[in-house]
C-alpha cells in the first residue's frame, strides 16, 4: 500500500493486480518513511504539522477496512483512497503461476507438488479462498474506498486517478507472471464452474462475466 501526505492518497494494494506497476509509478509520492523527507519537511513533522505515519508501518496488503481502524479518522475520510480489481479467473492463473515461479514464496513448494491448475482450484476454492472485494468493502458490504479500477482497463483508471490526486504519471508494465494471455488455456469446465461459485461475489460485484469454455 501507499500512503501519501503530499498529494492526499491511499493506495490499497491488492495483490497480483497490477499493484508493483503502480507502486512503481506513484513511488515518488510515497511517504515510506522518515529519511525519504527533506531536512524542511523534518522539521515540520517534527513539530506535527504533518502526520507521523508512513507507509512502511503497514503490510504491503492490508485491507482498507484494516487501515481505517488504524489511521486517523480524519486522514482516511480526506485522502483519496483506490485500488484494483482482476477478472477473477484470470487472477487466479496469476496467483498459480506467481507461485510456482517465486521459490521464496511461501506457498511455493506446496503449489509445485500439485498435480495440476484444476488441483490448486480446488484447494483454493475449499482451504484458501479470498475475494478481492475484502480489500475494500467492511463487512458490512460498505465500500471504503473512493474508487476501484479494473486491471483490465489499467490505463484509462490509472489516468482518472492521476486527474483526481493531481499527477502527471504513465505506469510501467512489469511484473508479469506470464507470457501466455490466454488465461482459459488452464482451465477445464469443471475449474471454470468452480471458480464461479467460489467467488461470485466479486463476480457479480465487479461486472465480470463466466468465459465461454469449450
């Protein structure tokens, strides 16, 4: 996530959604941590005139309704808080391959002794699974964030947001877990369906639609 003091904004980072781009876009922007400010600056956090509270005190993670519980009222409602959404059974081809390719995640030599995408699916579905809209709604079904962007639209979001906090910044393309685009190349009729009901939350929340199979 990204905190900043000088353009007002949060940045909720869901992950595998295009989240290392963005960072890396709005990076100089990030109130990270005390060294990064200016000796001027310093001295008026020093005296309080600005918050005390950097980015790096935060998981990279953490939900919007985590942080609002630990930010000042006042700062959560003032700044301009997003984040990203991804078609759901695309996230999930990311998910699996950003696993099987990063040796020190920790579910790494887990992923790797599957047998296959449908078996992960089915673990994913049954022991792991997470909605994207956790990251931005509290429970109850409130929506803290002002605007939620879709990976598939990346660009066109991305320049709404710089309009709304007053930049002028392109995002790069990097990290990408794959090359092959075609996410339904992994999935059978029986992983589709199975995502479908897993997460029609965010499905039916987000707009995304089932992909024809077969």
């Amino acid at each position: 996530m990204i905190i900043s003091h000088a353009k007002n904004f949060i940045f909720i980072h869901n992950y595998k959604v295009a989240g290392t781009s963005v960072r890396q876009a709005l990076c100089k922007y990030n109130s990270s941590y005390f060294s990064r400010y200016t000796l001027i600056n310093k001295f008026y956090l020093s005296i309080r005139k600005r918050p005390l509270i950097y980015s790096n005190e935060f998981p990279a993670h953490i939900t919007a309704n985590e942080l609002k519980r630990q930010l000042p009222t006042y700062m959560f409602e003032k700044y301009f808080k997003f984040g990203f959404v991804r078609n759901p059974w695309d996230w999930q081809v990311s998910l699996y391959i950003y696993m099987l390719k990063a040796k020190d995640h920790q579910s790494h030599k887990f992923i790797k002794n599957m047998r296959n995408f449908d078996e992960y699916i089915e673990w994913r579905v049954n022991k792991d699974r997470h909605l994207q809209k956790d990251f931005f709604y509290n429970e109850n079904g409130v929506c803290l964030v002002d605007f939620i962007g879709k990976i598939e639209y990346l660009q066109d979001s991305f320049r709404q947001i710089c309009r709304q906090i007053n930049i002028n910044e392109t995002i790069p393309h990097l990290n990408k877990s794959r090359e092959d685009s075609n996410y339904l190349h992994y999935y059978t009729n029986n992983s589709i369906k199975m995502v479908h009901d897993a997460f029609k939350e965010d499905i039916e929340l987000f707009g995304y639609k089932c992909p024809q199979w077969g």
